[in-house]
C-alpha cells in the first residue's frame, strides 16, 4: 500500500472512524486492545474519552502511553473483484 501525504493521512484520520486502542497489560500479559471511537482534527492530537476509573484509563496511566489504530473498510482505491 503506497504511503499517504500528511494532507491525505490528515484527512483520513479526521473522517469518523472507529479505531483500535492497546496499552500494556503488565509483563506477563499481551497487551489490553479494545475498539474506540476518537476525534482528531487536521494538525491536532487524536482525542479519546474514557472513564477516569475504567481498566484502559488505570492501564494507560499506568504505561504512560498507548497505541491507536485507525483502519480503512475497504482497500485503498475502493473494492476489488474476488
């Protein structure tokens, strides 16, 4: 997949979608991933909501840092044949 401008990945980011969040679970334990919605605006941060005593706000807080993963529902340039 060719890489996206900064215009185009902006863009993309800021359209409504659901993304992935994941966030260190502790040493022995895969990493805590579930989907959230989020808002960005164009040369801003991505926001996230989330109650400030819900397992993903503790997690992060904890971490000090989080993964985001915004997906695509079709493939770039739109649907291909089977």
């Amino acid at each position: 997949m060719p890489s996206l401008s900064r215009d185009e990945r902006e863009a993309f980011l800021a359209e409504p979608r659901i993304a992935a969040l994941s966030v260190a679970a502790g040493r022995d334990r895969g990493p805590f991933t579930l989907p959230i919605w989020y808002d960005y605006a164009p040369g801003g941060e991505a926001w996230i909501i989330t109650g400030a005593d819900s397992r993903k706000a503790r997690l992060i807080k904890a971490a000090g840092r989080f993964s985001l993963m915004v997906e695509r529902t079709l493939p770039p340039g739109g649907p291909t044949a089977p």
